[in-house]
C-alpha cells in the first residue's frame, strides 16, 4: 500500500518531466509570459489625489517608483 502511494505521488513529477521535452511553442510563449508578464497583462493602481494635494515632482517620483513594483500605470 504505501508503495503504490509514493508511486501515486511521483508520478505528476515524472510524467511533467516527459511531457515537458516535446512541448509546443504555444507552451513555450505561455510559459515565457507567465515569468516575464507583458505590460498589458501587469498591475495598474487606482490613484487617487485627495484635495488638489499633488505635484509634478511627487507625480514623476510614485510613477519611478511603481515601475520596478512592476505596476504598469495607473488610473
């Protein structure tokens, strides 16, 4: 019994192993995005400016700082 569950709990690793090595390029562009997301498919923050309580100097600094967060805009 306890051999059959080990088999059972090793086999999605071995068999992932295979299938891997024949994959399809639309596998591959779907793997691809999913470590390095386009922009379209990033974050966006809602940015809210309470009061007229804004500056150009704040704008440019929240929107460099967003960019290495990896958000890519806001709204």
């Amino acid at each position: 019994m306890r051999s059959a569950v080990i088999a059972a709990a090793m086999f999605p690793t071995l068999s992932g192993g295979i299938l891997a090595q024949g994959s399809d390029p639309k596998t591959d562009e779907m793997a691809g995005n999913f470590l390095t997301p386009p922009d379209s498919a990033r974050p966006c923050a809602y940015w809210v400016w309470l009061n007229g309580n804004v500056t150009k100097g704040g704008i440019t600094r929240d929107m460099e700082e967003m960019k290495p967060q990896g958000i890519s805009g806001a709204r």
